[in-house]
C-alpha cells in the first residue's frame, strides 16, 4: 500500500478539532477499502453498509436497513437495486405479508462480503496499531457518545 503524505502549505496549520479529524480518518479508512480493489467501482460506497447488515441478519426488509444503517430510503433502494443487478443479493415476498420484502445475500454476495470482511479487519489492524486496549475502549466510549448524540438531535428535529 502505498503511502501517502501531505505536501501543501498548510499542512498543521489548520485548527482541526475531534469531529474534522473523525471524519479525515473516515475518509482515508473508505479510500483504503476502495483501493484494495474487493469491492467493484460500479458499487455504490453505501453498499459495504448494506452488505455488512445482510450478512449479520438474514432476510431483512428495505425499512429496517433504513433503521440500521442510517441511510435514506431513496440510497437504501438504489443500492439494493444496484446488487440485486449484480446477482449479490435476492428478494423474496415475507410469508406473513406479502406487501414486504425481504433480502438476502445471494452466494455471490457472501463471498464477496467475506473478502470485503477480511480486508476491512486488515485495515482496522493497521489503523489502531500502536494502540493499547485501554486506548481502543475509551476511543469506542467517546465515539459511541458522538454517535448517541447525533442520533438523539436526529429524533428531536
């Protein structure tokens, strides 16, 4: 992997603050993943959010990946539609009611998420390296905070 390093002018001279730098390695974390060529280009980002709900949750409806991922519903379906083009995942009607749908990976699909899995916990290694498992808990307590706070002025607006 190559490394990549700043060379602007600017380079620590801008004030950056814990929500500027959260979203720097955010950014830098998905280039990672994207250049690691598992995923295909033609698949939207949102997808690897999507594949990773399916796989933990078997059938699951287009209203409840809304839920889990924090997508809108028009990128939720646009991105179903796009796999399901892809032969990653299938639809079948809920026996219960057949004005539901639910969704599951295909074959092709969990070998894909497996791939995609394996490389984002190579990635994840080599992000917290250095780190002390005390460190890694307090950085999970304060960003599960941030997550809980953005969530709850979701609820509120």
């Amino acid at each position: 992997m190559k490394k990549m390093e700043c060379k602007c002018s600017c380079h620590g001279k801008i004030e950056e603050n814990p929500v500027m730098i959260l979203n720097s390695i955010a950014r830098l974390f998905d280039a990672r993943a994207r250049s690691s060529g598992v995923f295909p280009d033609s698949l939207p980002h949102s997808s690897r959010r999507l594949m990773r709900i399916l796989s933990k949750c078997e059938g699951v409806s287009m209203i409840d990946l809304v839920e889990y991922t924090h997508l809108s519903k028009p990128t939720v379906s646009l991105g179903i539609k796009k796999m399901e083009e892809m032969g990653l995942v299938s639809r079948e009607s809920d026996p219960d009611d057949a004005r539901i749908s639910k969704i599951y990976l295909t074959e092709k699909g969990k070998t894909l998420e497996r791939q995609n899995f394996e490389n984002l916990q190579s990635i994840d290694r080599y992000v917290m390296r250095g780190l002390s498992d005390e460190e890694i808990k307090t950085a999970t307590e304060i960003l599960l905070k941030m997550r809980k706070n953005l969530l709850c002025e979701e609820e509120t607006e």
